[in-house]
C-alpha cells in the first residue's frame, strides 16, 4: 500500500527500462528535472501477453566463459522489454502485485503479503523519485 500511493502518478507516463543483473529500474521523467522510478529485485517474472518472457530466475551465472555468453543472450532478450505507458499497480493475488502497461507487458512480483523483514526498508521492490541530472558527457565546449 506504500508504495502503490507512489506509484500513483506514474499511471499512463511511459517509463525507460533497465536492467542491472536480475534487477529492474523503470524510470518515469516527472515535471521539471525530477523523476520517479520503480526497484524490482528478484523475485520477478516479466510476461507479455499473458504468456512469461523472462524472470529473474533464469539469469546465469556470469562466473565463467559459457556464462557470460548467456548472460550475453539473456541481456539481448530483456533489452526487448520495452512497456508502453503504466496502467497500474494492483494485487494480482495474496501472493503478487502486478505491474500492467498498456502494449501487453505486465511485471509480477511478490506482493509483500509476509511481514516485511525489520532489517530492511523494503523486500523486493519499491518506488522512490531521484532528481534527474542531464547527461553532459557529449557536450562540446563553447568555443571563444
């Protein structure tokens, strides 16, 4: 419930998708130069019309050479995820909270129905906002 009134003002702005091993960052341009992004550790499965595209589970082992090769193949396929606008959070079950775009995609993750570990100040996912700074690396200089 915390986080879901977080993610209430993402509702139909189209987030960019990133992938950091098995983790997912959905960033959302917000006015101004802030954003907003959603953290999805594992456990997630990713699906694209109803039917499961790829899940956190099936990222190998990149600690040695046949490994990276499918970590390679692995990263090729999650690039293909590309969700349209957000719809909306809900619970899909006790179990799940859903993720719902509007071009088919739906992330699910576990729903935080356990209580929450105390040690932690989120399980496996949340919505934070971050101020975006503009990439200034291909810039030229002014020149005099």
């Amino acid at each position: 419930m915390e986080f879901a009134k977080l993610a209430a003002p993402l509702r139909f702005r189209r987030p960019s998708a990133g992938f950091a091993t098995n983790s997912i960052k959905l960033l959302f341009q917000m006015a101004g130069r802030s954003g907003r992004y959603i953290w999805i550790d594992p456990p997630w499965e990713l699906q694209r019309s109803d039917q499961t595209f790829l899940d956190s589970f099936s990222y190998p082992n990149p600690h040695s050479s046949a490994g990276r090769r499918l970590e390679r193949s692995w990263l090729r396929r999650a690039r293909l995820f590309r969700p349209g606008s957000f719809l909306c959070l809900s619970r899909a079950s006790d179990r799940f909270a859903q993720f719902r775009f509007v071009n088919g995609w739906s992330l699910f993750v576990p729903a935080g129905a356990s209580p929450r570990d105390t040690e932690q100040w989120y399980d496996d996912w949340y919505v934070a906002d971050s101020e975006l700074t503009p990439n200034k690396s291909f810039e030229r200089p002014r020149e005099g």
